[in-house]
C-alpha cells in the first residue's frame, strides 16, 4: 500500500496504478520480477520465476497480457526495485528453477501462494511494522498457525502401545510394521475388515520417527467415511506422542466447518495454546477448504488430495501441502474410471514431490494397481491375495500372505420384485435377524422402505431407511443411530430388524448384518457389501449361517437368452444408469452358477474374471457391451487429462466439481416450514425444518446460522427444479419441498476399462 508523507493512504496514485494494471496484482508481481532479473539483473531468473511469483493468487498470469503492453510507473519501480535488492541481500539470489520438474513447479507456486496468504494477515504484519521485523513476524506468524516446526513423534513405540484395540497384530500388519522406513508407493490389499488401516498407519508412524515424513492426510471416499476416521487418527496420534489441536490436524472437506466445535472436544483443552487478543481470528485461519491440507495431520476426501492434480484454482496449494507427507488412499477400487485416471495422476506427483502413498484395497485388479504404480502389469511377478505389494525407487517386491479371517457365505441370485424381496427381508427380521438391503439409486430404496412399512407390525421389527439425499442432520442422527445399533459396540442390538440403504453403508462404515440382501452391482461393489455381512464375531446370532440374496431385476435373463443388449438395458432400468451394464452382464454371468463365497479366498478370482481385458465374445450382448464400455472409457480418459491440462482453464476449487464424473447435475435447496418473511430493511426470518429459526443479514455472517441453514439443506437433481427462478437463499415452502422437490434418485454413472 502507497502511503503519503503523513501516513495518510494516497488515493490519487492507488487510483493511477490501478487504472494501469485493472487492479491485478499479481500480474504486475510478475512484471516486476521479470523487469528486474531481465532488465537490470541480465539474468535468465526471470523465465520462471516471473511465472511463479505471478500465480500467486492461485493460477497463472502467463496468458493474462504482455509486459510491453503496460508502461510501470517510476515510483512504483523504484519502490519494488529497492525491496527485490533488500530481499536479494537479506535472503540471497533466487535458486536457479530452469530444470524443475512439473511437479517441482506446482510445488513452487504453492509455496508462493501459501507466503502470500500468511504475510497478507494484517494480525502478524500490520503496516507499522518496518522490513526488519518482517522475518520475525513471520517466523510468529507460522508458529501461531502450527506451520512452523515439523511434528516429532516419540521414538520405539511398541504395536500395543499405538494400538490398543488390536495389541496382537496380523500377519500382514507384523510384515509392515517391520519393513524397512522408505519413502515410495506400498500397495496393501486384504479383505474387508482386515486391518489395513492399522498397518498403513503402523508404516506412518516409522517414516514419522526417522524424519522421513512431514505429516499424514488420510484420504477417504465420502465425507460420511472421513468423519468417522478423524476420531480414529486423532486417537493414533496421541499414542505416537503428539498433541492435537486444530493447528495439528484438520479435518478436509466440504462440510468439515459443521463439526469443528466437536472434533477436539475429548482432548480436555480445545486450543492448548495461550489465548490473546489475536488468536481468536487466527485460530480459523484453516476453516478454508483449500487451507486444511496445510496442517501437517489430517482426515479427509479423496477429492481435497485430487484437486491438486486438476486445473482448478490453488490446486499447487494441495501439491505444497502434501509434498513430503505420508498420504494414505483408502478404499481404491477398479471400478470408477474417471476419478480412477487422476488417481493414478495424484500418486505420480506425489512420488515427484517426495510423499509416501500408502494404498489400500480389497477389490484391485493386477492391472490396475500396476498403472498405479506406473509400470507393465507383466512385471508384477506375485498374484495372490492378501498382498502386500512395495515401489521403492525402482525396485517392485510383493509378498502374500494367508488370511487369518476366512467366511463362507452362501450365495443366492435370483429375480424378484421389490414386493418378494421386502417380504424374504420382513420374514428374516420377524426370525430376529438384523437385514440389511442395500439399493443402488435412492428411489428404488425408498420404493423398498414403503413396500416394508406397509408390511410392518406395529410391534414387530423395526424398519430403517439411510441414503445420501437427507438434510445434513437426519442423515447424521440416522447413521448414529443405525452404527450404535448394528456396529460393533452395539450393547442394545435389535432382536430383528431391516435397514433398506444406499451405497452410503458400503464401504469403511461399521455395520454388521446377519442377512445380506443387495440390487445387482459390480462385482467389486458387491464384495464391498458382502464386508458388512457377520462383519464382527458373535456367538448370539439368530441364523446358523452367513447369508446374501443378490436381487435381479426381472426380465435380465430373459434378455440375456435372447441376446439382446437394448433389452438387456432395459431390464436393468436404472441401475443401467448407476453402473456399466456391460460389468453387470459379466458379475451376473461370474456369480450365476455359485452358491458359495470364500473370502478372502475368492476375491482375486472373481475381480479379475469381472475385469479382464478381451473382445472376444460369443454372443451380442457381451460384444456390443464392450465396445460400448471401451467407447465411454476412452472418452472419461480424455475428459480425466483435459481437465489436468494448464489449457483447461482454471475451474471451480469446491469438492466433487471436476474430481468425480456424473451426468446429473444437482442443486441444494433449504427446507422450511413457511415462506420466510422480513424483520428489517435488510433482513429475513426463516422457519427451518429443523431447529431453531434463524435471521439473516446480508452483512454480517455468524456461524450458528450458516450452521442451522447447512442443516437443512438438501441435494436435489437440478432437472427437478423445473424453471423455478431464484437467488441462492430462495427458500421453497414444506408442501412444495416434499411433494415436488423430494429427490428421487442419487445415481452417478460411472464406468470402468
């Protein structure tokens, strides 16, 4: 800021400058760096480093305009030249950056960004401080936000000690708790429930002690899964030593700011700092999505690590966050193709800017976990299952192991409609069995929940229906709810019930059911679901034996004796929009003629046969489905690297908004009680559906409110809308919300090579 003899803001010379450079500053950062190394230094620094210090706000200036179409002010110069020169003597020349890699580059640019926002807090730097103490204000700057010093564990920590719950360990968690602390890629693939989340966090832990790490994030697929994790992690990092609060570690993603009064509360002090005049406003200095990364621990979205691989603004914040940090990417499977391909993007850069990726999974092919790991599938030498597969530099290693956690499961796939399925689960629950049905779209589970209400006893066993498209706290109150009576510190358990749910219960969620029934899914999927079948030991079990009805849609053998593949599709009806009809043809033609499954026995058999590359099919249905498969996942390939490309233009940094592929595009709309009505000039009172009212100004934001308005906030499919015209705090009565606007489906297609 340009200030006058008297320390009075010149407004004349903002206003000239601005009106030179359309009041981007960042473009004109760049100018100067170029202009000085360039033109007085006679240096090649200027090549990069211009572009560096330019993107500064979160994407580049290379494209914005020429440096000869502007004409720098002279005092201007003169004052940014003087600094440059003061900075050069107080720090050195800038590093030569002409070889770096792209990877290296975003991490720069992160760096950059990073240093601007800390040094733009007027707490830390305010203007009446000189350059002199700019060094030590930043060094206070960074210790107040926890980005000073590196953590430190406390050293020869036992297995016990980290992992009470578990003090014994696996096979495969003994095998990595020994393997030597290396920075690289490790692949560990075991059976639902095995215990991969200890030992990729076992592995954490000794690149921790011997300073091979700067952090972990713990990446999941849903925001549901992350929650749950945090408090995992949280515990783990107060038995390897360390003190957590919200400077230590954070919780990433979209909705993370909802829980962040609880997330610490256990710990006895929320904020073990000493308090001041500042802290209070510094202390959200990460409730910003794109910051939480920053922390040196934390739990989160997969999408929050992925958008540092896609061009959308401050995506070489994510690269400067994760860089040298154990990531750990949990629940990776074969079948999402999209998200799949800047997956396999994410791990290169990871390992480019010297991060430890830890993948977890029970459902890969051999395939895919060598495009992860950047190599042939051919010189992957070991096949079997459980594995644990090592990329360290260039030496690839994989050893396998024998499951202590073998489960026979009988198997049943059969057509019925929904009417015959409520009552095979209603007769099961009036046996005392707790049933869970999982549906692929939120229609087809609301359509399962009504067909059983109607069915119900008014004494008999309770029904549950839990999807993805309530309001933030029903969903919230229904997953307690249905965890604390199914999971597996359940001291209440029901004496019979049926739970109808969406693919939200399918994976890293801890319900344990005695009769599984599910809609037909691919293969992978359904081993997914069959994990939350007798997931825990019990010795009190109403039925004898494990049990899973994969449900059939009417009509799919038909059209499959017919060899049609229109009428094939048809006959799936919307789970042909959920999921590749070709993988449903093959899981159906895989599991047809079994009445059995062994596991973990079986997993790398049935994944590889649902997922084997050929074209050579007999029949209609198996080579118009390929060709049709092979079609969209080229085209999910190129729409996965355009959407990396630096020509991609600069996108929108919100969760899911070029991470995940999905034909529907959706909106949220706030449920209330009436129409909401003015208290003032400026403000509105709103009735919400659930908790207190709330009064909204438009100049003054409070936490409770955006609160209370998240909460009753739902996703609804645009097309739904119709061509309803409203601002986004257009509020829609209770009648019309529920009778018009109520979701439908939650169905994304996605599709797999």
């Amino acid at each position: 800021m340009w200030k006058g003899p008297y320390d009075e803001i010149d407004a004349t010379t903002l206003k000239r400058w601005g009106i030179l450079y359309d009041g981007n500053h960042a473009y004109m950062s760049k100018c100067i760096v170029q202009y000085y190394y360039k033109e007085i230094k006679k240096s090649k620094l200027w090549r990069h480093w211009s572009s560096y210090v330019g993107a500064h706000h979160g994407f580049s200036q290379d494209n914005y305009k020429s440096v000869k179409e502007i004409k720098l002010p002279n005092d201007w110069m003169t004052e940014c030249v003087a600094l440059l020169r003061f900075l050069e003597n107080l720090y050195g020349p800038l590093p030569d950056a002409t070889k770096q890699s792209e990877a290296m580059k975003r991490l720069i640019c992160g760096l950059m960004i990073v240093a601007d926002w800390v040094a733009s807090n007027e707490l830390c730097f305010p203007a009446t401080r000189t350059t002199v103490d700019y060094a030590r204000c930043a060094e206070e700057s960074l210790g107040l936000i926890g980005l000073g010093n590196i953590p430190k564990v406390e050293r020869n920590k036992t297995w016990a000690e980290l992992f009470a719950h578990c003090p014994i360990p696996h096979p495969i968690q003994k095998y990595v708790w020994n393997l030597p602390a290396e920075r690289g890629v490790y692949v560990i693939e075991d059976s639902m429930g095995g215990g991969k989340t200890e030992a990729a966090l076992a592995l954490a832990y000794h690149l921790l002690e011997n300073g091979k790490a700067s952090g972990v994030y713990f990446a999941l697929p849903t925001q549901t899964t992350s929650n749950r994790i945090f408090y995992r992690v949280r515990d783990y990092l107060k038995y390897c030593g360390l003190s957590v609060d919200e400077r230590s570690m954070q919780l990433a993603h979209g909705n993370s700011w909802l829980l962040r009064d609880c997330l610490y509360s256990e710990a006895g002090q929320e904020f073990p700092v000493n308090r001041h005049a500042s802290f209070d406003e510094l202390r959200h200095w990460f409730s910003s999505s794109k910051r939480t990364l920053l922390a040196p621990f934390g739990v989160g979205t997969i999408d929050q690590a992925l958008m540092g691989v896609v061009s959308v603004k401050h995506r070489d914040v994510r690269t400067f966050a994760l860089a040298g940090k154990v990531v750990i990417l949990d629940e990776v499977h074969s079948y999402d193709l999209y998200t799949g391909s800047l997956l396999t993007a994410l791990v290169k850069q990871l390992r480019d800017t010297g991060a430890t990726v830890i993948i977890l999974s029970a459902t890969l092919t051999r395939a895919r976990t060598a495009e992860l790991l950047g190599m042939e599938v051919q010189h992957l030498q070991e096949k079997g299952y459980p594995l644990v597969t090592t990329a360290i530099d260039n030496n690839v290693k994989s050893t396998q192991f024998n499951s202590e956690c073998m489960k026979s499961i009988r198997l049943c796939m059969e057509e019925s409609e929904p009417e015959n399925t409520a009552e095979l689960a209603y007769g099961h629950a009036l046996r005392g069995e707790c049933v869970l049905w999982i549906c692929n779209t939120v229609r087809a589970a609301q359509e399962a929940y009504n067909i059983l209400k109607g069915e119900a006893y008014e004494d008999g066993p309770s029904i549950g229906l839990l999807h993805a498209r309530y309001p933030y706290w029903r969903r919230e109150e229904l997953e307690k709810q249905w965890i604390d009576a199914l999971g597996k510190e359940s001291i209440q358990r029901p004496k019979g019930c049926v739970l109808v749910a969406t693919q939200v219960v399918e994976q890293s969620v801890d319900i344990d059911a005695d009769f599984l029934i599910s809609e037909l899914a691919p293969v992978d999927m359904l081993l997914q679901r069959a994990g939350r079948l007798w997931r825990h030991g019990r010795n009190n079990r109403p039925c004898k034996y494990a049990h899973m009805v994969v449900s059939v849609p009417p009509g799919v053998h038909d059209a499959c004796d017919y060899d049609d593949y229109m009428k094939f599709v048809n006959a799936l009806g919307a789970n042909a929009k959920v999921y590749s009809p070709f993988v449903l043809w093959r899981t159906l033609n895989v599991l047809e003629n079994r009445d059995e499954l062994n596991l973990p026995t079986d997993i790398r058999p049935l994944i590889e046969s649902v997922y084997a590359e050929g074209d050579d099919f007999t029949c209609c249905i198996g080579r118009d489905g390929w060709k049709i498969l092979k079609n969209e996942s080229e085209k999910l390939k190129r729409l996965a690297q355009l959407n990396q490309a630096s020509t991609a233009g600069v996108g929108n940094d919100s969760e899911g908004a070029v991470t995940r592929y999905g034909d529907v595009s959706s909106a949220e709309v706030l449920l209330l009680k009436s129409r909401p009505h003015e208290v003032g000039s400026e403000e509105r009172k709103y009735e919400l559906m659930f908790g207190d009212n709330v009064i909204v100004s438009p100049y003054q934001w409070r936490f409770d409110v955006a609160k209370a308005i998240s909460y009753n906030l739902v996703r609804v499919p645009k097309w739904l809308l119709g061509k309803l015209e409203c601002d986004p705090l257009r509020i829609a009565s209770k009648k019309t919300v529920t009778e018009k606007w109520m979701p439908q489906n939650c169905g994304h297609r996605n599709f797999s090579g």
